[in-house]
C-alpha cells in the first residue's frame, strides 16, 4: 500500500466497519459477473468485438480489480490499526 493510500485510511479510519470490509471482499469478486458479461458479448452476439475493443475492456476489468483490491486493503489496515478487528 502506497503512503497516500495508508493516510487515507487514517482519515477515514472511523467510519470503516466490518460491514465495509465484507462490501469490498464482494466487490472484488464482482470480476466474474464482469467477465461472464464480456464472454456472453463475444459469443451470442452477430457481431463480434473488435480486438481493440475487447483489449480496452480487459483493460479497464484489471484497473478496476486494481482499485478494488487497494480499496479492500485500505480498510483492513484501517480496521486492524484502530482495533476494530483482529
């Protein structure tokens, strides 16, 4: 975790709960509804995405699973850090 990553989750130690560390867990796992969507675009539809395009939203499916991760990490070293879980 970067160092602005680790005063974020400072700043906003206090609203965290458990509850958000079991949303961001969800979250994550919210790339097989996502890739399950991509698959059914390319193989029941006539016209099929071009290999730029199907690049660009595998792209932005790892940026997004990026974010989600460091958001999922961001809350548990907020949580373990003021006790709220251990």
């Amino acid at each position: 975790m970067t160092q602005q990553m680790t005063q974020q989750a400072e700043q906003h130690a206090g609203p965290y709960t458990r509850f958000d560390l079991e949303d961001a867990i969800s979250n994550l796992q919210n790339i097989e509804t996502d890739l399950q969507t991509v698959l059914e675009r390319i193989m029941d539809h006539d016209v099929r995405p071009t290999d730029d395009e199907l690049s660009n939203v595998l792209i932005g499916l790892i940026e997004m699973t990026k974010f989600r991760g460091e958001k999922l990490s961001m809350i548990f070293e907020s949580l373990v850090k003021y006790r709220k879980i251990l």
